[in-house]
C-alpha cells in the first residue's frame, strides 16, 4: 500500500497545478500578477518555468477572504 504524502507549505507548486487551483487561464495569472492592488504572489523561476509556494497562495488566498468579508 502506498504511503500518502502530506504537503507542506514549502511544496513549489508549478504554473498548470496553480492555474487548476484557481480555475483559470495562464493570461489571468499574467494579469493578477500585473495588477499591483491585487498582490498575487511572484513566481519562483527554475530553469524558465514558474512555480509558487504553497504558503504564499495561502497566505493570498486568506487576505481575499478578509477582503470579502469587510466588504
């Protein structure tokens, strides 16, 4: 039986799984990440590809949820 592997929040996440865990397209990360109000986390490069840390998409996903609630 294989073991389950638990992420951390040191796990890179590269550009397809971070795009499927938003549900959108490579232009709408370019465009959050060009929109300073917004304060997408900026991509790691490895060798030309882009990935993002685990805790900064959290850490962002937490400040939108603050945001939704005050409003």
């Amino acid at each position: 039986m294989p073991l389950a592997v638990q992420k951390s929040n040191e796990d890179l996440l590269p550009a397809t799984a971070t795009r499927a865990r938003y549900s959108v397209s490579d232009m709408t990360i370019f465009r959050w990440l060009a929109d300073p109000k917004l304060c997408f986390p900026q991509p790691i490069r490895i060798n030309g590809r882009r990935y993002w840390r685990l805790a900064d998409l959290q850490a962002f996903e937490a400040r939108q949820a603050t945001k939704m609630e005050a409003a």
